[in-house]
C-alpha cells in the first residue's frame, strides 16, 4: 500500500521528484493534511454511485480520496506541468480523469454529458484556487449543472459573505446570488497549517445544495440581480438612495421606485443587508 498524497513527506517526495515550484498566480496552497481531506469528502455524502468533479488536482491530495469514495471521478486542471505528475500519482486509480483546461473556458455540461454515464448523482468537490473563487461559483451555478451541490474550500472571509443571512453585515448581493441557488452552509473552518505553502488568508468549507425550486419567484433574472447588486452598491446608504443612483434612469424613475418598493411593503430608508 502506498502511502497517502495529502502527508507532508510524501508531498515533498512528490514535488522533488518533478522539481515542481508553486504558481502563487494559479492560487496553488496543496492540501497535507488527510484528516482534513476526509472530512471534507464526507460532507459531500458520496456513495460507490456517485459522480465527482474537482476543480484544479494539483498534485491530486483530494482526488486520491474522491476516487476512493466515488464511482469516477473528473478532475480540470489548468497548469499543464501537473499533468505529468497526476498522471504518476493517480495511477492507482483507474475512475479519476483529469482535463486539462481553465475550468471558465470549459464546456463543463458537455463533458459531464460525456463521462457520466452511469452517475445520476454528481457533486463538486475542490480545494478551489483562491484567486478566482467566485467566478468559477457563479459559472457552476449560473449554467445549471444537473449537480446535488458544491462542497469547496475558499477564503473564510468569501464563505462568511456566501452563506450570510439576512441583517449581518456580510450579507450582500454575493450571499443572494449563491442562495438563490442553493442552501449555502459553512460547515468547517480550515487552519493555515495543512495547506502547503501556507496561504494568507483563513480558510472555510462550505456546503452548497441546490434548491429544487429557487426560495422566490423572479420572472426576470437578469433584472433581479441587478436590483439585488445595486441595492448594496454602496453599503451605507439607503435602498431607495442605491437604486435610484445605480438602476438606468434611476434618477428620472424616483418614484416608479419609490411605489415599487412600497408595493412589496420595504421601507425606502431600509438597507438592503435588512
Ligand atoms: N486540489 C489540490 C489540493 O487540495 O491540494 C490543489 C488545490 S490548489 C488550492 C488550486 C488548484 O487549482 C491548483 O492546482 C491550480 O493549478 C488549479 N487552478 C487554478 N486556476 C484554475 C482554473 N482556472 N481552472 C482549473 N484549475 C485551476
């Protein structure tokens, strides 16, 4: 049996054999810490049916453990000197295909098409690149991937703001974004120390489950999320004051505002965290 990927000594092994140096602009912070790594499996609740997809391997620490639990396993990488090295250490694991693309340029709903057959069942699970956390949420999201959830790895402060409610100072037009989606939860905070090289921010997993039905009915989209951005352009004026300034013609559309926002019974000097 060979030892785990996610212990320091065998990362070390791993990285000195292929004289690989971390990219701090592809967010690379590999996880050492098979503990952590289980745990963070286990809140995505796969069974020998499952289907995983992961967002950037590395050296494949998480991989190695969603292969063990999930029936296949779809891994998108964007550095291409990983590859080699993926391909040495996911070796015992026949269910594990890695692509290598920029998972925002990806067709990730043609490739699920392609390589999940046999899973009805599919969940993300990644130690996401920090650098882009919330672009690659709202791609996963946005394009409605026949997907039960996300449970990722970010920067504690991006989670606290996903999963806020409503009244605390983090909630905001993010936190409405991925709850429109989903039941957002935090569900582990993450120390410095397992990941290598350390990063400088804390960590947080969350746990994203998507809704059958969206918490509210919106006939249009688009329009929804931006009345819901502006209304937090800037945090300490009121909604009415937001909306008029951010929304076209706000300025001339006052009152249309105004009795739209009386209709639906939200006082107009209220704040849109309220
Ligand atoms: N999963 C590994 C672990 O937990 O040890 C590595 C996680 S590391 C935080 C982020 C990984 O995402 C790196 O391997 C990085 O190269 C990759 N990555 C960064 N940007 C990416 C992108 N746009 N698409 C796909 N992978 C990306």
């Amino acid at each position: 049996m060979h030892k785990d990927i996610a212990t320091p000594v065998r990362t070390k092994e791993i990285l000195d054999k292929y004289g690989f140096s971390f990219k701090k602009s592809l967010g690379q912070n590999f996880l050492i810490d098979t503990n952590i790594l289980n745990r963070i499996v286990d809140h995505a609740e796969l069974t020998d049916h499952s289907g995983a997809i992961e967002i950037g391997p590395g050296i494949g620490a998480l991989t190695e453990q969603l292969a063990k639990r999930a029936e296949k396993v779809v891994a998108f990488e964007i550095d291409q000197r990983l590859l080699p090295i993926l391909e040495d250490t996911l070796s015992p694991y026949p269910n594990v295909k890695v692509i290598h693309s920029d998972v925002l340029k990806a067709d990730v709903q043609a490739v699920m098409k392609q390589e999940f057959n046999e899973q009805e069942d599919v969940m993300v699970v990644a130690n996401l690149p920090y650098y882009v956390t919330t672009p690659i949420l709202m791609k996963l999201l946005e394009e409605r991937l026949p997907i039960r959830g996300i449970v990722c790895m970010l920067q504690k402060e991006v989670g606290d703001r996903i999963s806020a409610k409503p009244g605390t100072k983090e909630y905001g037009s993010l936190s409405i974004a991925v709850q429109y989606y989903t039941k957002a939860e935090t569900v582990m905070i993450v120390p410095k120390t397992v990941f290598m090289p350390q990063p400088n921010v804390d960590s947080a997993v969350i746990r994203l489950t998507l809704h059958d039905e969206p918490p509210v009915k919106v006939k249009d989209e688009d329009f929804f999320f931006r009345v819901t951005r502006s209304s937090f352009a800037q945090r300490r004026k009121t909604i009415l004051n937001n909306l008029t300034s951010q929304l076209p013609d706000g300025k001339q559309k006052k009152e249309s505002i105004q009795a739209a926002l009386q209709q639906a019974g939200v006082e107009e000097s209220r704040r849109g965290e309220t």
